[in-house]
C-alpha cells in the first residue's frame, strides 16, 4: 500500500518505534510525519519509507492542528483496539 498525505501510519524502526503518526508529505525518499504532541504539524519528523507501516486510515489535513491531530489519532486508535 502506498503512503499518500493524511494516511495513518505506524513507525517500525528508530526511538519513536511502534508510535503511530500521521504523513504530512511524501516524497520517493523521504515522508514527514506528525503526531501532534512530541512531533507538532510545524516540526515533522523524517523517516525513510522503510521504516513505516501504512494503516489503512486517513485523515484529512486541511485546517488540522496539533490538538484536533492528537484527537484523531486517538480516536481511530481507540476504535481500531475494539
């Protein structure tokens, strides 16, 4: 599955191991993630495709912020536990 923009995504590889994000850009080499805590729409993090699992999940960019990203990814994660 390819990782587009807004696309939840699990990392697999590095400190943030086993966080889940979601992808800001995409590029061939490198995607932006943020989470809306640690990692703030304004600072995403960079990591190599690699590194990442595509969930399955969206969420839509437009207008996010930090907080209502937080909320999102709760949310879904909550939801995707039961």
């Amino acid at each position: 599955m390819n990782t587009v923009k807004g696309m939840v995504v699990k990392s697999t590889a590095g400190r943030d191991s086993g966080g889940y994000f979601v992808a800001t850009e995409v590029s061939d080499d490198r995607i932006l993630i943020a989470d809306g805590g640690e990692r703030p729409l304004e600072r995403p993090k960079k990591k190599n495709p690699k590194h990442i699992s595509p969930t399955g999940m969206r969420i839509d960019t437009d207008g996010l912020t930090n907080k209502r990203l937080r909320r999102l990814l709760g949310e879904l994660l909550n939801k995707a536990e039961t």
